[in-house]
C-alpha cells in the first residue's frame, strides 16, 4: 500500500508540474493582457517540432535542444503579441477569436509541413529508476527535475528582478503601474513572450515521453485551462495550486480505476469549483 502511495504521488507530482508549466504561461499572458490565449497549446506543439528537428533529426544534445526550444517558442510569443495580439489587450472576447483562429491556423501549417504522422523524439535517458517496489521511467524523473529547476528559475525571476516586479504591478493593476513608471506596451511583449516560453519548455520536455504531432498541443492546452479554472483565471499562485491539484487526482483515479474515469474527475472538479467558488481556488 506504501508503494502504491509513493507511485501515486510522483507520477502526481510529475504531470502536475508540466501542468503547471502550461497554466503558469497561460494565466501570466491572461493576466498581463486580459487575453485568453486558446493558441497557447500551439506553442507547445511548436517547442514540440523544434527538439524534433534539432535532436531527431540534426542530432544535437537533448538538453541544448529543449533551451533554443523553448527560447525560439518565447520570441515568437512576442512577436505575435507585437503582431496579433496587441490591439486587442482587455477585449477578452475578440482577443480569444483571434487565438482560436490562430491556433487553427498553427495546426494547419504543421500539418502542411510535417503531415499527420506521429513522430518521435529519442528519449534523453533510458532505464528505470527503483524505490523498494516502485518502478518509475527515468526519463519521467528528468522531466520532473527540470520542471521544478524552471518553476524556481520562474518564481525568482517575477520575486527578485525588476522587471518582474513591473509584470507583477500590471497583473494587479495597470493603471495604477502606469501611474508609478511602469510601461505597459514594454512589459505586454515580454509578459507573452515569458508566457510563451513557459508552453516552449513544456513541450520540449515531454517531447520525447509522447509522441509529437500536429494537433499535441490540445490536450496539454485542455489541461491547463482546467488549471487556471480551478485555481483562478490571473492568479499565478492559483496555476500551481491548481495543477498539483490536477496531477495528484489524476494519479490517484487513473492507477486505481482508469484514464476515462480520471479525466471526469478533472471536469467534475472543474464543475464543483465553479458552483462553491467561481473565482476559483485562490481567484479574486
């Protein structure tokens, strides 16, 4: 029962710090721009292919692969912020047509590019890792590493530095951020394009654990949307408690039952949030 117990909780821990990635980026763009960022799993498809070409195909080193990934990914969130998304910052709705459309868009190119294929990744490590009668792949533990490494990175990057500081001000509130120097038009660019490479790195490291194709990103993107649902739409804080959440329920109804019944319990938890609490978990 121990074993069982330790099993549950690390293949938690796992998924839910990859969802994590995914809503931190997604709530971080929604709360700078009041944008819902429905592309948002494209970018994760898009980090996907990148390590695909880089490690796959030219053979560079994994680890290498996944940074230029994620950093290639977190450019072009900017640019489509500069590009797309910029005249529609605080019109939640014609800002969520353009990302729909947008991601539509995304999928088709891959889709044109690379076909419908499922391609795979080489696998970093291989083997397994043993704790008493616990079995878990290495490579799940490399992505859980260099998750909680990047969640760190994250957190000191928004706590310590300046600029995070100014993101953090026009979350809360930007006209107030105005008022004390901060420029909103410098900090939309960067708050998308950090929110972007958040996506970036998730994709890249789950590149080789899944397989990559066109259409990967939905569900990761589906996943997160859960997330930032059950720990509030904006609040960073709420994207970590809300993808611990997550993992840790998933874990536990797919080992001890089935995927099918994990995946309603995701929704049903979505449902009892939103009618005991519909700002979420730690919204406002």
């Amino acid at each position: 029962m121990i074993e069982l117990g330790i099993k549950i909780l690390i293949n938690g821990l796992t998924s839910g710090l990859v969802y994590i990635l995914m809503a931190l980026g997604f709530t971080l763009i929604f709360g700078i721009m009041r944008v819902v960022n429905f592309a948002h799993g494209e970018l994760y498809m898009i980090s996907a292919f990148i390590v695909l070409v880089l490690a796959g195909t030219l053979g560079w080193n994994y680890y290498l692969a996944v940074l230029v990934a994620a950093i290639a990914v977190g450019f072009f969130g900017a640019a489509l912020e500069r590009i797309f998304f910029r005249r529609f910052v605080g019109r939640e709705l014609n800002g969520m047509i353009m990302a729909i459309a947008l991601s539509m868009t995304l999928q088709a190119a891959a889709f044109i590019i690379f076909g419908t294929e499922e391609h795979s990744v080489p696998r970093p490590v291989s083997g397994v890792f043993r704790l008493g009668d616990v079995i878990v792949p290495r490579d799940r533990l490399v992505v859980g590493v260099f998750a909680v490494v990047i969640l760190g990175a994250f957190y000191a990057f928004m706590r310590f530095t300046k600029t995070g500081l100014a993101m953090r001000a026009v979350v809360q509130d930007e006209e107030i951020a105005s008022m004390l120097g901060v420029r909103p038009r410098l900090i939309h660019p960067l708050g998308f394009g950090l929110g972007a490479m958040l996506a970036g790195f998730a994709g890249a490291l789950m590149a080789p654990i899944y397989t990559v194709y066109p259409y990967v990103g939905s569900q990761p993107m589906l996943k997160a949307f859960i997330v930032v649902i059950l720990g509030g739409l904006g609040s960073i804080p709420g994207a970590v408690l809300g993808g611990v959440v997550l993992g840790l329920s998933e874990s536990v109804f797919a080992t001890l039952i089935n995927t099918t019944v994990a995946t309603m319990v995701s929704f049903g938890l979505v449902v009892v949030i939103l009618l005991l609490k519909p700002t979420g978990l730690m919204g406002r």
